[in-house]
C-alpha cells in the first residue's frame, strides 16, 4: 500500500481529496450504524481522463444491511471494471451478516482502491488490503484525512483499540454553573433547539448511562424521538435505518433503588441495570425482555466513607463486551457524572449552557473534591463552541493532555 499526501499528488490523482471528503460526508449522513462503523464508498471512472467521472456512491446504513462498498458496486450493475474506489475504512475481509467487501471489490474488476482509515478490528486489521494487493489491485492510503475517518468512527475505534466506547458526558448547567434547584428540579434549564440538540447526541449513541439519583428524581424516559431531532426530512429519511432501534438505556443502582414502573423500564426498547451482587432489588427476575439486570461483585470504595458502587470502568467493559456499544452518552446527576470523570473515563464533555441564574442554593454541575491548590486543576481543550437557540454548547476534549 502506498501513502500519499494531498501536497505531492500526480496530475491524475488531484481530485482524490474531493472525492475521499465525498466518501466522508455520505457516511457521516448516518447517525449510527452500531456496532458496525460508518463506511462512505465513492466509485469513480475514467480517472486520468478529462471528465473524471463519479459514477456512484453507496454508505453503510445498518447494522445487517449492505456495505458501503456493495451498496455502491449495485448501481453500477456489474460496470466497474477498472474504476477506483474511495472508501474511508479499508473493506473488511469476512464474512459476517454480509459477505466480504475485498472479493466484492475484486470481482468486479476495481482497479484501484483508496482509504482513509485501516481497520482496527482484529478480523480485518490489513487482511482487507492484503487481499486487493494479492489480486492485483493497487491500494493507496491517503494519509491526511486519516483524523477525520478515524473520528467518525471514534466509538468503533475506541472498541476495538480499547476495549470500552468512546464516552461522552453531557451536562446542562445555568450561567451560574448550577444544574438543579435544590428541591432537584432540573426541567428545563435548556431551551427547546438545545434539547433537539441533545435528541441528535441520543441518537448517535449506543447506549445512555444515568444514576439512580436522576431516575429517581426526574423519572427520564431517555428515549429518542425522531420528530424532536434537529433534521431536515431529506436527513431524516437517509438515516432512518439507524432511528429503527432505540440506543440501551443503562441505570447504575448500586443498592437495587430502581422501580419496575420507571420510564427507562417501561418505555420502547432495552433497559440494562447495574447494581451490587448484594442489591435487595425491587425488580422481578422475570421481567421479560424489557430489561436486564446484571449484578456486580467489583466494588468501588474509592470516598471516606466507604461507600461501595457500581464499578465504572467494569460497566464499560461490560457494555463494550456483551452489548458492543461504541458510543456512549453519560446523561446524570453531578454525583455520578463526577465519578465518570475522576475515573479518568470520559472523553468528552459536552455542556449546554443557558443564560439563566438559578442561585447558589441549586445543586452544582459537579461535586469535585479536595482541590486546593491551582497546580490541582486540569485544564482541558475546548474543541468548539456554538451557539443553538439561545443557549451555547461547548464540547470540550477531555483527553490528558502531556
Ligand atoms: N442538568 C443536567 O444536565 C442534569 C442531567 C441529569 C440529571 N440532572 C439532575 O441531577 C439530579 C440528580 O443528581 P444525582 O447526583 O442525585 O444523581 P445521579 O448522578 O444521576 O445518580 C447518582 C447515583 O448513581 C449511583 N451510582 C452507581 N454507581 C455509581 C458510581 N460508581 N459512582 C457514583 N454514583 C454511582 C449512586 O447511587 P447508589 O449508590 O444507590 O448506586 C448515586 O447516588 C436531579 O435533580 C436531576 O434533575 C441534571
């Protein structure tokens, strides 16, 4: 395979960026295709000619439906011969609930082949380019777009090269750093456009993570609604597909508090509990297939006063392992979304925040401890800022910075 660079292209490779950019937004189109990641393909013709002609483009949509690659390969109804292919993920190379990309590619006469990302699963992790290579086709990495292949499907990433999702923490906080009032209180800090923003962040997840403390105190369905997301009906159509499931809605109840009437329980879709091995449970046993609860003997005895819970990086394990979650959305109180962040285990903090004063006797955005002098403090890299509706978003990277 050869790596190229956009600043030393040949004459007839000068519009490949364009066409690898394409490949990158039509899989972008996609709000999650779990547990598989999100694959654009762009076939193009006649490359070193005058008219360089796209002659199709397919994405992944789905768990279980067809692959970028085929996808686009179908409209060319066996017409490829000698075209290249732009695909943002090296194809795969097994055969799963669909068949292996490389032979399609290779039967239908690709002549070359570029990417934008290898694939880190342990089924593929070269053997897709090693295969195109064997049968002739020439492979090409384009190296600068390998960041942006590689964050559109950070979760997967994340799985396969760490074994636990990629964690997103999203919290909605007053001008005055405040998130409930005291009586617990929350709903709505936010206007409307921020709460259709947060539908958007649902749905691209595989599973959402919530304490007990929220359950018990706002009884959240966090569900998503297709009608709420933030858009329009073209986008709404193309990504329909991945709206067909609802994302696992995860409860971490040390000491078994949740009750079977709650929403995360009963609503559409499928509800995870955590609690410890010695939870006294309100939950029957037989709840059918609405719910499951898995008990826990690791124990967190991280705070003064002993207080044993749900282990998180056991959690995400778990998830990663038996549910193959590869983004993950913490929507909670500050009890458990601090404890998320002492452990080190969010990679992104996601805050929504309203021009509204709610006082110092509202409950805080977090409940850090211990920090006393200014050397203490992290500081982390704010990727960006906007504003939606009147209130402003701040994704901020929370990745350790050297
Ligand atoms: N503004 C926002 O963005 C936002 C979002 C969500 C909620 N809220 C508000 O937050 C308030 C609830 O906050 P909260 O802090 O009480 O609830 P929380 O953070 O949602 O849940 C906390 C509970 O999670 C359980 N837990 C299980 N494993 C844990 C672990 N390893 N570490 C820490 N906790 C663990 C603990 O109960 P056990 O020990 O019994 O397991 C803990 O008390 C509500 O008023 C709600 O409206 C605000």
């Amino acid at each position: 395979m050869q790596t190229l660079h956009s600043n030393a292209l040949s004459p007839e490779q000068l519009r490949w960026p364009e066409h690898m950019a394409r490949a990158l937004a039509i899989a972008g189109s996609v709000l999650t295709a779990a547990p598989n990641p999100r694959v654009g393909c762009v076939l193009v013709a006649d490359l070193a000619g005058p008219n360089d002609e796209q002659i199709a483009e397919g994405w992944h949509k789905g768990a279980g439906l067809p692959h970028a690659e085929p996808e686009a390969l179908a409209q060319m109804q066996g017409e490829a011969k000698g075209a290249t292919a732009f695909v943002t993920l090296e194809p795969c190379c097994h055969t799963g609930r669909t068949g292996p990309c490389s032979t399609a590619l290779i039967a239908a006469g690709i002549q070359q082949l570029v990417i934008a990302s290898r694939d880190p699963n342990p089924k593929v992790s070269g053997g897709g380019i090693a295969e195109l290579e064997a049968a002739g086709v020439a492979v090409f990495f384009l190296a600068e777009f390998e960041a942006e292949a590689r964050a559109l499907n950070r979760g997967f990433f994340s799985r396969m090269e760490r074994g636990r999702p990629f964690v997103r923490c999203k919290l909605a906080m007053s001008l005055d750093g405040r998130t409930a009032l005291a009586n617990g209180e929350s709903q709505w800090i936010t206007g409307a456009a921020a709460r259709a923003d947060v539908q958007r962040l649902r749905a691209e997840s595989d599973a959402i993570v919530t304490g007990i403390g929220t359950v018990l105190a706002d009884n959240p369905a966090l569900t998503v609604r297709p009608e709420s997301l933030p858009l329009d009906e073209n986008a709404l159509a193309l990504t329909q597909p991945s709206l067909a499931k609802q994302p696992l809605r995860v409860v971490l109840d040390s000491r078994g508090r949740l009750a079977p009437s709650a929403k995360v329980i009963t609503e559409d879709g499928h509800c995870v509990v955590y609690s410890l091995a010695t939870a006294d449970t309100q939950l029957p046993t037989d709840a059918g297939s609405g719910f499951e609860r898995r008990l826990f003997e690791t124990l967190e005895t991280k705070d003064a006063a002993a207080v044993t819970r749900v282990d998180l990086a056991s959690v995400l394990d778990s998830l990663a392992l038996q549910d193959q979650c590869n983004e993950l959305l913490v929507e909670a109180g500050a009890t458990l979304s601090t404890a998320f962040l002492e452990a080190g285990l969010v990679d992104e903090l996601i805050v929504y925040i309203a021009p509204k004063l709610m006082g110092s006797d509202a409950q805080p955005l977090l409940t850090l401890q211990g920090l006393t002098q200014m050397s203490q403090l992290t500081e982390y890299k704010i990727k960006s800022s906007q504003q939606i509706g009147n209130d402003l978003r701040l994704v901020v990277d929370c990745t350790p910075r050297c």
